[in-house]
C-alpha cells in the first residue's frame, strides 16, 4: 500500500544474526530528486528529501531496537534505498532472542466442503450446465495419499479384501482418509486380507477421492460432457475445461471448474442452496500457499529438526490437447520461515499526515493577499508508515514453455526435487503472485541465473 511517495517496503528481521534487511521502493527516480536524508534512531528511521519538503518515519521500536553505527551495504539505485543493519543495540556479544512460537511445518489437512450421504447435483462452475441429470449420494469422500507415497502403504481405499469385507472397516478416522494408523490395522490381518495393488486408487460408483486440488470420481457420473481426445473433459454447453480422463474409467476434474450443489432441501420448498466448491477455501491463491506450506511438510524431514531447509519444487501445468502445451513453474525454498514487515493495509496514509501541513497553509495565503507575484510556499509533508508482521518463505523461482530446457531436464532427474500439477488458473495466479512480490527488492539483489527471488506469505 503506497504512502506518499513510497511504494513499497519490506524489511527482513534475521534475530539470530542480529541483524535486519530494508528494502524500500519509491514511486519515482532518485535521479529527479537532489538529495534524500536518512537518519537512524534506536527505535526509528526517518527518510526525507531537500529541505525536508518530504519526511517519512518508519517507527520499529514495538518489534526490534537498532543500532545505529551499524548501517552496511547501502544501495540507492533507480528508486530503491536498500540496507542493512544490526539490531543488537549496542553489543554484538548477547542478546534476548525471542522464542520462535510458529513453527511454519505444522500439521496441515485439505478440509473438504462435501458430506458424505447428502446428495449434489455437479455443475459447470462457469455457465451452471448440470453435468449428470440426476444427483449423486457419495458413499465415501477421502483424501487421498500423496502421490509420492508408496502405494503399498495405504490399505484405507481398497474397495474390498480376500474376505469379502469392505475397506471401511479398517479406516479408523474418517477425517484423514489414509493414514499410517489403517496400514498398521490391515497388516494386523494380514491373514485374511488380500495384499493391495500399488496404485489401485480407483473410485468405485459412489466415491468420491480428493488431492490438492482435484476431484477424482467415477467417469460415469459426467454425462453432460464433451469428450476430445479420449482424454479431455470439457463441458457441453460452454466448453469450459473440466478436467482429464483416466484410462481406469475415472476422471480427475480440477476443482476450480465444478461445482456441487446440495439438493438435500428441495422437498422442503425452500429454494436450493447456491453451489459450493469441493473445498472449504475456493480461492487460488491461498490454496496454492498450502499446498507449498503441506509440500514442504511432507517431504522435508530436515526441517522438524530445526535445520534451514533447501528444497526444490516443480508444478507442472498441462494445457488439453494432444499438443497441449507444458509449462513448469521451478521453485527452491531459501528460508521456510522468515520474519518480514510491511506497510499496514489498514492504516490511512494521508491520516497520519503531521500538523507540519496545516502550518504553511497561512503563510502561503498571505502571500498571495500581499503580492500575487510571489510564489507560494510549498507544504511540507510529514508521514507515519506503520508496519504489520508477517510470516513468509523466501522463494527463488523461474517459469518457462517446456522446449527441451537444459535447467528444467536438470530438475526433473533430480530426486530431491517434488513435482505437483496444479491447474492452468492456479498457475497463473501463482505466477502473478510471486512476480508482485518480487517487485520488493531491486533487480541486482532478485536475478540470479535466471531465477528471480520473491516472498510466499504462509499467515
């Protein structure tokens, strides 16, 4: 949020190094302005321009204390002023670290919005086209496990056994559809359970399996589509994109493109709920922030012993087509869990504008009665930039067409590196996400290789 002349800023606390990193943006070119002044106090920094026409105040004492002959690496560059600074006040030998109460790798769960038992009618999310022409009761709705997972260990999804018994009767906690606890369960009874298929995660009629984030279903309940390539799934009316087919006869729709809605109160007159997503959270940005928080989770062990984690991810996204384009977004973890400060949303910026105004507007008008010859004097301005905390990872990251890329080849055979696809508009919304941030640090500190750096919030 812009506060006068300043753009953007974002200041990176590093408690364990004592030190903090600014970067503050301004709306224009330090080329058209003569001189700007930065003055540090213990609690404050203050920026003003010539004859203190402009003053801006970062006020940081309610989160650190500055030191202020510690000012290093000092940039002022286009409309940039980066540098850096410790924050141990006055010794460098001790200090109180705050205790890092959040901890970024905490359980997450992909909660579900649809009930197993109530009946929905699937729509077309762009034009409402009802995709079957009767409603579905799913028997079962479960999680499934992480592709990367082995197969072998998830009994809970397997439709029956050698005894003839349901699955069900080893899935102990509805809520997370696979879990170790149902492995151990079913090789308890090892006996008389057939031993399970690998990658036999296939919907049976009234199933209904969801993944970050996707709906995975029988192909039979889509009706009302237009089917191309024996793969793709576009809806009949408006032709909008569904999803993919599967050769096992189940169709994987992204959730973004369908819609369920609740025909459980149409006997009651009262008019049908509106539809609702597969889950609870139906925006793209803050579902493609969890799946990068439960990727990193999942895979990253190092990091629950408290070592920085280096991690690499790829997603994937697959235009429809036989000649349907790939694109790749590549992205490396630097920092899983980094404290930042920005401007406060909530805050009018001219609101806190000083009395300094109010000041030289008397005597700019006396000018004008005395003599209208006489230029007026110009305001000064005087404002108070209040910041908010957040929790970030520090990303570098790089998107590009698959076109034989040596970098993306390199990546993929690489088996530290964990692949997710994701859907063609949480691509794009990634995409736009991570180049705004990125635009916080100057271009010499954010390009590396090819690579550019930005900041993924995870609160």
């Amino acid at each position: 949020m812009p506060v006068g002349n300043i753009d953007r800023v974002l200041i990176e606390l590093r408690p364990r190094l004592q030190s903090a990193n600014f970067f503050i943006c301004f709306s224009r070119r330090f080329a058209e302005i003569k001189t700007t002044k930065i003055d540090l106090g213990s609690d404050r920094i203050t920026i003003s321009t010539e004859n203190n026409d402009e003053r801006y105040e970062i006020r940081l004492g309610d989160y650190f204390k500055l030191h202020t002959q510690t000012l290093s690496s000092l940039l002022i560059k286009n409309n940039y002023i980066c540098f850096r600074i410790n924050t141990n006040e006055n010794k460098f030998h001790s200090e109180v670290l705050e205790i890092n109460e959040y901890n970024a790798c905490t359980d997450l769960k992909l909660e579900c919005g649809l009930q197993a038992g109530v009946a929905y009618k699937m729509t077309c999310s762009n034009c409402g086209n009802p995709l079957k022409e009767e409603s579905v009761s799913f028997r079962r709705i479960l999680e499934l496990p992480s592709d990367h997972m082995d197969s072998n260990d998830w009994y809970c999804h397997l439709h029956t056994h050698g005894d003839g018994k349901s699955s069900d009767t080893h899935h102990h906690n509805h809520e997370h559809a696979v879990g170790m606890e149902c492995s151990s369960s079913s090789s308890s009874s090892s006996s008389t359970a057939k031993a399970p298929h690998p990658n036999k995660f296939t919907p049976a009629d009234l199933d209904l399996f969801y993944g970050p984030f996707y709906a995975l279903l029988d192909g039979k309940h889509l009706q009302r589509v237009h089917l191309r390539a024996e793969r793709f799934l576009y809806c009949k009316r408006c032709l909008q994109f569904l999803g993919t087919m599967k050769r096992s006869g189940s169709a994987k729709l992204w959730y973004e493109n369908v819609r369920f809605q609740s025909q459980s109160e149409e006997q009651s007159g009262e008019p049908e709920p509106a539809a609702q997503s597969l889950f609870c959270v139906d925006q793209s940005l803050p579902n493609f922030q969890y799946l990068v928080r439960k990727t990193v989770n999942d895979f990253n062990f190092i990091s629950h012993l408290g070592l920085p984690p280096i991690f690499k991810l790829i997603f994937e996204m697959r235009r429809p087509g036989r000649d349907g384009d790939v694109f790749y977004l590549l992205m490396q973890i630097m920092d899983a869990n980094l404290n930042v400060f920005k401007i406060r949303k909530d805050v009018d910026a001219d609101s806190s504008a000083s009395d300094e105004q109010a000041e030289e507007g008397p005597q700019a008008d006396e000018a004008d009665d005395d003599d209208v010859f006489v230029p007026a004097v110009r305001q000064k301005t005087h404002r108070n930039i209040h910041l908010n905390r957040h929790r970030v990872m520090k990303v570098m990251y790089r998107y590009e067409k698959f076109e034989q890329q040596p970098i993306i080849n390199f990546w993929l055979q690489d088996y530290n590196v964990v692949s997710v696809e994701i859907s063609e508009q949480m691509f794009k919304t990634a995409v736009r996400y991570l180049d705004s941030n990125s635009d916080y640090v100057p271009e010499c500190y954010r390009n590396n290789l090819g690579f550019n750096l930005s900041y993924l919030d995870i609160t």
